[in-house]
C-alpha cells in the first residue's frame, strides 16, 4: 500500500489528486521534475549516493598526490652534464668524466662566502684523515681572489671548477653556498647537504653512507 | 606496563564494539532477546576500557614517559602539567583515542538514556554506533597506536609540543569539536536504524532531537573556541581563515544546523521525513570527511598533521563503507517513508524549508571551495588554492537573505498563514530595524557603506523579530522558544561583530624603535621599551606599549616574543586589550636594525561580539536541550 | 486543488531559482578567486601570468633575506631548487619564516619580475623539526 501510494504521490497526478501532498519529499523533488515523464521516482533517492561515489573517488586520488609538492631535489639522479674550466688553469676541465668511477664529495663554495670559511678547517682535515676525493665547484667567485685564498689557507680539493656565471651550479640544484654532494661510482647524486659539514654530520651521515656505497 | 596496559584496554574495546555492533542486529533477525539486550552493558563496557586506555595515556605523558614514541615527539619535562594533559590530543593518534574515547562516551549515553524507546530501536541503534566505533578502534589500533615503544633507546628528553598548541584555547577546543563531530553519529545511528525499521515518525524525531541538539552545541563551542584560539596564536588577529581545516568543522555545523530545523518540522507536523533523514546521514558523513581531511594530509593547511597514506586510504575505506551504506539504505528504504501533511506556500514550514535549501546550498559552496583544489589536482589541470575571497563571495550573499527569513518564520504559522496579518507583523520590526541602524551609522560616521547597513539593518531585525515573537508568546514561555530566541540572537551579535571588524577594522605593520608612537584611529601606541622574559619552558622578550586615547591613559599592552627552548620554535603572543566595543591588540615581529622591531598594531571593532554570538547559540542550545530531554528522556 | 498545484509550482520554482543563482554565484567567484599556485621554475620558464595575482611556493634561498634599514621592506628569493625568484615584502614576516624553510607568499610580478608578495604565510608541520634536535635525538639514541 505504501509503494502505490508514493508512486501516485511522485507521479504528476498528485500535484491535482486532492491527496495531502507529500511536502517533505518535495525538496527532494528537484530532480523529479526533471523526471516527471519518465516515472523514475526512485532516482533522486539514489542522488546522494552517486555524489558521494563520485567524491570518494577524487578523494581516493588526491591521497596519491602531495599537495606540498616542491621539485625534489636531485638525490638518486646522476650528475647534471656539465663542464667546467679548472681555477687553476683555464686549460683543463672538470666535468661528468672527473667524478666516475669513484665515490667522491662535491663541495660548492666561495671566497665571499663566510660559512664556507667555517667549514674549510673541517674539509682540510676530511681530505687528511679521508681516501675520498673532495672536488670543489667556486661559485660566482673572482678567479684570482680564490686561488690565492687557496694557496694561502690550504687545499682540501682534488680539483676545482671554476663557476664564475654561476650556471652549472644552477643545474646542480645548489641554492647557497655552501653545498656539499655525495657522488657514487656510476655518477649518481646519493646525499646532499646543504650549509656546514660539520665533524658530526660527516661522521654520523655520510661516512656509513660512504660505506654501503 | 602502563602503555601496554592502555593497548590492551584498546584491544578488548574492539572486542566489544564488535559485539555491540554484530550481536544486537544478529538477535533481532534470530529472535533471540538475550543477544538483543547484551547491547547495553557491552556499550557501557566498551566505554570503560576506552577510558582506562584514555587514563593510560595521560598517565604516560604526565609521568614522562618517553619511551613511549607518542609522548616523546609530543611533550617535554618542562611543559606545565596542563599542557602535558592537553598534549594527549596534540597530534594525531592521541586525537584518533580522543575521537574513540568520545564515541564511547555517546554510546554510553545513549545506552543509559533509553527508558522510552523501544527495546529493538535501541538495539539497532547501538549496533550502528558500535560499527562505527569498530572501525575507528581498527583504524586506532593497527595504523596509529599512541601507545607504541621507542625500541632502541629511551631518548632523555621529548620534543616538546607544537608552541602553537601550548594555549588555553587548544586544551580545549578540539575536544568539544570532537563532541560535537562525534555526536552526530547518534543522530546517524537513529537514521539509519529507522531506515532499518521502516518507521520514521513524530516519536522518531521526538528521541533523536536531544542527542542532535547536544552534539549541535558542542560543535558550536568547539567552533567559536577555535576562532578564539586562532586570534590570540594563529591568526595575527584573524578570527577565520576558510582554511580547510576550519571548514570541515563549518561543514558539518552548516548541516547540523539544517538538521535541527528540518528535524522541528518532522517532529510537529509529521514532514520532511525523508529530507531529515538524508540530512542526518549528511551531517554525520561529513564529520567523517572533516575527521578524512584533516587526518590524511589530501589538504594544504595551516593544521595540515603529518601526511601518512596508510592512514589515508584506510580512513577513505572505512568512510566509503559506512557513508555508502548509509545512502544505499537511503536510497532503497527512503521511498517508501509516508508522506506528511499538508502545508501552505505561507507557512512556517516554508520558511523552515527555505532556511534548510539555504544552509544546504551554503555548505555545498564551501564543500565546492574546499575540494576544488584537490579535484583539479586530481584531473591533472594543475596546483591551486582557493582563497578567502571566493568563500567570502559565496557565502555572504547566501548569508542575506536568510537572515531575513529568520526574522520572518518565528512569526509564522504552523500550516498556514494569512499574508496581511503576517505584514503588520513584520511592518514596525523592518522600519524600527532599518532606522535603528541608519541612526546608529550616522552617529558615529558619515558615510554610509552599503553592506555595513545590511549587515546591522538584519541583525536588528532578527533581534526584533525575536523579541516581538517572545512578547506574541506571552508568558510564560516554553524553553524551546527561549532557546531559538536566544539561539537567533546570538547569529545576530556574530553578525554585528563579523560586520563591524571587517569593516572598521585598523592594521598598521611599522617599524618601532624604543619611544617610537604610532596612531592607529584616535589611539596612540607608544613603544616603551624591552624587557627580558623567563617562562617554565621559554625564554623571550616583553615589549611594554603604552596606549592612550586623546592623551588620557588606556592601559598598558605587553607583547610577548617567546623561543620554545626545546624545539627553538619562536612563536608571537600578541598583547590584547579587550573590550566590549573595541580591541587593541599589539604584535612583535622581527628584530631589525637599530634597536629597531617589526610591530603590528590592531584597532577591532566589536571582534568579541562573534564570540559572544557564538556563546549566547550554545546557551539557546542548552535550553532547548534541557526542554526536550525532560520531555521525552526523564518523565 | 489548482491552488494546491500551483503553490507547489512556485515553492520549487523559488527553490531551484535560489539553487541556480548560487552555483552561478559560485562559478564565477571560482574563476575570479582561485589562486595558481607557480614554482620559480614556472616563473623562470615564463609560464607566470604577468600583472595577475597567483601564489608562489618554495624555500626560502640562504642568505638572501636583506630588511631595509628604514621601512618594513624585506625582500627575499625563494628557490625551488632549480631556479629562483626576487620576493619583495612590505610587512612583518610570520614566526617561522626563515631561511632554507619552504613558504608561500601571494602577489603578482613586476615589470622586473620581481615578485611583490601581500601576504607571507611559512609552513609548519607538526613534525617540523630543526636539524639541531634531530642530532640531538639521534646522538640521545646512539
């Protein structure tokens, strides 16, 4: 008796049936009058529904994404391709080349940079105690200036490239000086660390790093 | 062994929400009165191991414990013992056992409070909340214990809670919010019980009125604390973001406020039935989707907890499951409700529906903006944000015209409604609200802006309206009707307040050396001087601001610049003058130069009425409370 | 019972004129209101709208926070690893701003493409965590 008295009611009939309306459905009804002439009474009760389905379903996406995205930086990926003139002789170059085949830390600096002056003692005694290579990329520094800082408070690196545009150090992600990379055999970026190696960090991250390399 | 102790109190929980939610529907279909009465005690045990747990947990933090990982990454020695409390729900698996603890706390209510309602009803009522408190044990239990050990070593001292967290309004006002969110599920469980029944009448809403109102008021404290708590700490003198954090807790308030309307109509005039079941269900999911929200990180937000995809996709399961149920219950039972009675386009139902389309329409907004982001993201069509203006945009001119209709229902018939006798009615409240605000610009400004008018122009209008209906009434009046009255007039006072402070609102950003003076509107903020600061466990400065208006002493601001010790977080306390029509508020922002400080000075308007507005809802709330729980839970 | 009808006609005819006016209302305050969000990279690339406000996300570059010595004027780059941008600011900096940190600042780029920031908001987690505790916490462990 219930089934045939809301059929009637949700038909156009009973908009003219003298039958008390239902008026708790009529809010409801703004699909139905929509469907008025196809009798599909039962549609609108299956709106929430299908709104929810289609909501769960954006939300069961955005899980999967990182709304905090920020480009990640270059840890796991190889070595941007580059090639540098070396700061002691405008002959010789430091490029991809220099860095395979063995692990090896890239430390970018400058002579205007006062941080990277706290951290010289420390890659003085890193390139002392430590068979890894330390090379260096000088970033937007005056040639002259930073070989006579070298010569005159000691050289920790291997090899220095000379980055005076400031352009390869772009591709390598770097942001402030000083910044230092751990490179593997294959040519990978495996750790960077950005400001101050410090005795602590180069003992409690990256030696164990270098170890598993 | 305590930590252990609370998991395991947590375990036998599951246990028993399990039952309470398999047993109870098992001995309906069977017939078996035994299984259908276990319900109660099972609900009343669930409750008491979820407490016990809840204890356990406190007990951790209080004695500090740190080699439980919750309370190590969430509290210190030095936090005062209050913030210790408060630090329980401080992050996310302590409010995940908060939000349990809470459910346990409804259905326990619930359970004790069922003298009227048939034995079955019951029943199934539990059932339903002992799923829901099933799911989130589960969630609790296998995702995100706060009860786990650090392995390795105790580390000797914590991380300290967030210092954004360490204020008064924080202790206090997730777990209101979690009232109010979670006492929806009663209202849910009633619905979906009478889904199950078939029988959705007068008596029906008669029971489930009390549990919405009471959760309604709750949100509603949780709501205005937290807008509190975010002008003192988060907000530099903001009262509401539309953050998505925020919003979640507005969606459901925006619903449940419909509810209780719709949930009026079903029960005087036997209507709406079916739209207040679906709206039952709606509240309800959407604290769910709120609690999904703010708890899977999908959301940038100024809250956002830490991003944990397990969480994430089994929250969104468990949602899925209970709210699709739900409204596929709905869909296949809801046709079937009888219809109600007949109501004239003049009628107090009219303008309860017409209020109902309006909060609905607001909420969808809202939804809308809160989740664009995300599905524009989730269409790969880029990363955006949708930011206050589109909310204000929406929201406001929706906000218009329904405060006009509740100025017109309360002085509506039931059914029917003669327009002429309607009209006289309204005629000397509209000219009396329309002058009132007119002379009360004029006395203070001479421009006029246009929505400041309508802003006060309504809000006298609802107050008179309210009034005027209270005097119709004649005394003595019910408690329900003191309670709408009060509850209306509280929307008014947070209308004057959110329309003055936005627009007469004054914020200076300078640069102030000691002995420096700013005016800001006729104030003037002279910058003494600094002083050095030791707290239980901060250090900082004190900025001394004296204030004076027309040369005659106001009060002297001290604006606080504190450095957490252990996390070396700074965090700003602002200094506030409040006052009935007016606060001062006094900021320091960073040290520069010369002696120098960044200083934002505030001059808001009648900020405190949005609050009081909010209280004087609860308070409406009580009494309407207390008038129909006497009627339908104690005699 | 014609009246019946037609009253019905006008409620839902009101109700869903009041729908209408609101998704309108709704759509457009969408597409007037929504903020891009670009990253330096974006902006580098030239992918920014000119003189149109959107949302700038990244950190905060090392040593490039200079205050003005007689105004509130700050300005900043914010890099997102790759490329970064001139941010200028007039106002107070939020409590957790600073460098290396990730922020958001909201404005539109000049002619110099410098980005002129209204507002600064720094991100916090609940687990943000400075990388002094983190030693602490870990030498607490070791």
């Amino acid at each position: 008796m219930d089934v045939i008295n809301d059929r009637r009611e949700a038909g156009p009939s009973a908009l003219t049936s003298g039958k008390p309306v239902d008026n708790g459905k009529l809010f409801c009804s703004l699909l139905r009058t929509c469907n008025m002439y196809t009798n599909k009474s039962r549609l609108q009760f299956l709106a929430p529904l299908v709104i929810f389905i289609v909501l769960a379903v954006f939300l069961w996406r955005g899980l999967s994404l990182d709304p905090r995205q920020l480009p990640s930086p270059l840890i796991n990926k190889p070595v941007p391709t580059f090639k540098l003139i070396t700061l002691e002789d405008a002959q010789q170059n430091f490029s991809n080349k220099n860095l395979l085949g063995h692990v090896s830390l890239v430390n970018v600096w400058a002579t205007w940079c006062i941080t990277c002056q706290v951290e010289h003692p420390i890659l003085m005694d890193i390139a002392h105690a430590s068979p890894i290579p330390i090379y260096a990329i000088d970033y937007k520094d005056d040639r002259a200036t930073a070989l006579k800082w070298l010569q005159s408070h000691g050289n920790p690196y291997k090899m220095v490239g000379f980055d005076g545009d400031g352009k390869v150090s772009i591709n390598w992600g770097v942001y402030g000086t000083p910044e230092t990379f751990v490179v593997d055999k294959k040519g990978i970026i495996r750790y960077k660390l950005i400001g101050v190696l410090t005795p602590e960090v180069w003992q409690h991250e990256i030696l164990p790093l270098i170890d598993k390399l | 062994m305590i930590p252990e102790l609370g998991y395991f109190a947590l375990i036998l929980a599951l246990g028993m929400a399990l039952i309470q939610a398999i047993f109870p529907l098992l001995g309906i279909w069977r017939d078996k009165m035994s299984w259908i009465v276990l319900a109660k005690p099972v609900a009343l045990g669930q409750f008491l191991f979820l407490v016990l747990s809840f204890f356990c947990l406190i007990y951790a933090f209080v004695t500090d414990d740190f080699s439980v990982a919750y309370v190590a990454q969430n509290s210190n020695t030095q936090l005062p013992l209050l913030y210790k409390v408060a630090a329980v729900w401080g992050a996310h698996e302590g409010s995940v056992l908060l939000w349990v603890t809470i459910l346990g706390f409804w259905t326990a209510l619930v359970a004790v409070f069922s003298k009227k309602i048939p034995l079955q009803m019951h029943a199934r009522v539990l059932a339903v909340l002992g799923f829901i408190s099933s799911g989130f044990l589960l969630f609790l239990i296998t995702t995100s214990s706060p009860f786990r050990r650090l392995l390795l070593n105790t580390p000797a001292q914590g991380i300290d809670l967030n210092p954004l967290l360490q204020d008064p309004g924080l202790a206090s006002h997730p777990p209101m919010l979690y009232m109010g969110y979670v006492g929806f599920s009663v209202a849910f469980a009633f619905a979906i019980a009478a889904l199950l029944t078939n029988k959705v009448d007068a008596a029906w809403a008669r029971w489930m009125r009390p549990w919405t109102i009471a959760a309604w008021c709750f949100l509603t404290l949780g709501i205005t604390l937290g807008s509190w708590w975010a002008y003192r700490v988060l907000g530099w003198g903001g009262w509401w973001f539309w953050d998505p954090v925020e919003n979640a807790s507005f969606l459901p308030w925006l619903a449940g406020t419909a509810l209780i309307h719709s949930l009026l109509v079903t029960e005087k005039r036997g209507s709406f039935k079916s739209w207040t079941l679906l709206l039952a269900i709606c509240v309800f999911s959407l604290s769910l989707v709120g609690t999904f929200l703010v708890r899977s990180g999908v959301l940038v937000s100024v809250h956002a907890f830490a991003n944990d995809p397990a969480r994430g996709k089994f929250l969104l399961l468990f949602l899925a499951v209970v709210i699709g149920c739900g409204l596929l219950l709905y869909a296949l039972r809801a046709p079937f409700i009888k219809g109600g009675s007949y109501f004239s386009l003049l009628s107090r139902e009219t303008f309860l529906l017409a209020n109902n389309v309006l909060l609905i329409v607001a909420m969808t907004t809202i939804l809308l903006g809160t989740l664009y982001p995300l599905i524009i993201d989730a269409l790969g069509l880029g990363n955006i944000s949708v930011g206050p203006p589109y909310f204000n945009a929406v929201f406001v001119p929706l906000m218009i015209p329904l405060l006009f209709l509740m100025g017109v229902g309360p002085l509506c018939y039931w059914r029917e409604m003669n327009l002429k006798v309607l009209l006289m009615r309204l005629l000397y409240p509209a000219i009396i609200a329309v002058f009132l605000s007119l002379l009360l610009l004029l006395m203070t400004t001479d421009k006029i802006p246009v929505m400041v008018f309508i802003g006060l122009a309504l809000a006298c209008w609802v107050i008179l309206v309210t009034v005027k209906s209270m005097l119709l009434k004649g005394w003595p009046l019910s408690f329900n009707h003191i309670g709408m009255a009060l509850a209306h007039i509280g929307i008014a006072v947070c209308v004057i307040g959110i329309t003055m402070t936005s627009y007469y609102k004054l914020e200076r950003d300078v640069r102030m050396q000691p002995g420096d003076i700013t005016t800001v509107g006729a104030y003037d903020f002279k910058f003494m001087g600094l002083t050095n600061l030791q707290g239980p466990n901060y250090t900082g400065l004190i900025a001394d601001f004296q204030v004076t208006h027309k040369d005659q002493f106001v009060t002297l601001l001290h604006a606080q610049k504190r450095l957490y010790t252990a996390q070396q977080i700074p965090d700003t306390r602002a200094a506030i003058d409040a006052g009935i029509f007016r606060d001062l508020y006094v900021a320091l922002g960073d040290p520069l130069n010369n002696n120098a400080w960044a200083v934002r000075i505030y001059y808001k308007p009648f900020v405190r009425w949005i609050w009081w507005g909010g209280l004087l809802m609860v308070l409406g709330g009580i009494c309407a409370l207390k008038n129909s729980i006497s009627k339908r839970y104690i005699n | 019972m014609n009246h019946i009808h037609k009253q019905r006609a006008i409620l839902i005819a009101l109700i869903i004129s009041c729908v209408a006016i609101a998704a309108g209302l709704a759509l457009y305050a969408l597409q007037q209101n929504i903020n891009l969000f670009y990253s330096p990279s974006q902006i580098a690339a030239g992918q920014a709208p000119p003189a149109h406000e959107f949302r700038l996300g990244g950190l905060v570059q090392m040593h490039s926070v200079h205050h003005d010595n007689n105004s509130l004027r700050v300005t900043f780059g914010v890099t997102d690893n790759k490329n970064s941008v001139l941010v200028q600011y007039n106002g107070v900096l939020p409590d957790l701003f600073r460098e290396g940190q990730s922020v958001v600042a909201d404005g539109r780029l000049d002619s110099h493409n410098v980005f002129i920031a209204d507002q600064v908001l720094a991100k916090h987690d609940e687990r943000y965590m400075p990388a002094a505790v983190k030693t602490f916490l870990k030498q607490a462990k070791s």
